[in-house]
C-alpha cells in the first residue's frame, strides 16, 4: 500500500513540475507575430502621405445619380473616397477618386496614354476599368455589370466634375 500510495504522490509531484515549466516558459513568437513587429517599425512605405487629401472633400466632384441612376458613397479616408453606382437596386460599377501622391506609380502609368477623356490623359485596365489621370487625382469607374461597357465607364468620367478637381488644392 505504501508504494501504491508513494508513487500516486510521485506522479502528482512529476506532473505538477511538467505544468509549472511548461506553462512558466516564454512562448516563441510565431512567424506572423514576427511580420507585424516588422511592419509596425517601418517608416517608409506607409499607405498614406501626410498631405494627402481628405476623402470627405473629394465626393463634391462625384457626379450625381439621374436617369435611374442613384450614387451611394461606400469609403472614404485619407486619400481615397468611392460609391456604387445603382440602378434598379443592383450596383452597375464603382466610382472613385484616389489621391495619387501616395502611390506615384499610379500616376506613372498614364505617362504614355495616347487617349483623353474631358481633356485628361486616359487609360483602360484590362476589360472593367477605365481611369484619367487630374493632376495627382486618379478618377476611375469600374464595370461591375457586364452591360455596363467602355463607353459608359467613359460617359461616367465626364459626368465627374474634373476641372474643379483639377483646381484643387
């Protein structure tokens, strides 16, 4: 009985120090914790530059909705603001002005653009987005319907009030 009883309290003695070390001992940080501190120091490379414009003083330039049209604004923060174009209830494309002078090479690439749309250098990313280029402003519309073409995303960038745009500062 006594051993019986000797190795009962043994055992509890043995799992107590494997709980107490285990549990006591530093946890090393997992790859992604590593990331973030990595990212947390860095200086450069921050999304938004400090003179970037509001977002909330950028929606007077969206055009207004009309013609079954209705224009809901979805973001806005530093740099950027954007809204849905509806009609019928369901979105039809996405409309936004982006404050370029965080990301110059967004406005980079219209250096080359051989189209103008309202008199702004212009350029088509791939089948759903169309975009001009209004001094640091990026003014784009993205299909978000397929009946809703080039040319529509081109009637919408001139619905925008791009000379007031221009002359912001």
């Amino acid at each position: 009985m006594v051993t019986n009883r000797g190795r009962r309290v043994l055992a509890a003695v043995l799992l107590s120090v494997v709980l107490l070390t285990t549990a006591c001992s530093p946890k090393a940080p997992s790859r992604f914790d590593q990331v973030q501190q990595e990212s947390t120091r860095q200086k450069s490379g921050q999304a938004v530059v400090k003179n970037a414009t509001q977002g909330s003083k950028l929606n007077q330039f969206f055009p207004t909705g009309g013609d079954g049209y209705s224009r809901v604004y979805t973001q806005e923060k530093k740099g950027f603001s954007e809204a849905n174009l509806k009609k019928g209830g369901k979105v039809v494309a996405q409309l936004a002005i982006s404050d370029t002078s965080s990301t110059p090479a967004t406005a980079s690439k219209f250096a080359n653009s051989t189209e103008k749309i309202g008199g702004y250098p212009s350029v088509k990313q791939g089948k759903t987005q169309t975009s001009v280029l209004v001094n640091k402003y990026q003014v784009k519309v993205i299909s978000k319907d397929p009946l809703f073409t080039a040319s529509d995303r081109a009637a919408w960038i001139e619905k925008f009030n791009l000379d007031g745009l221009a002359n912001l500062k």
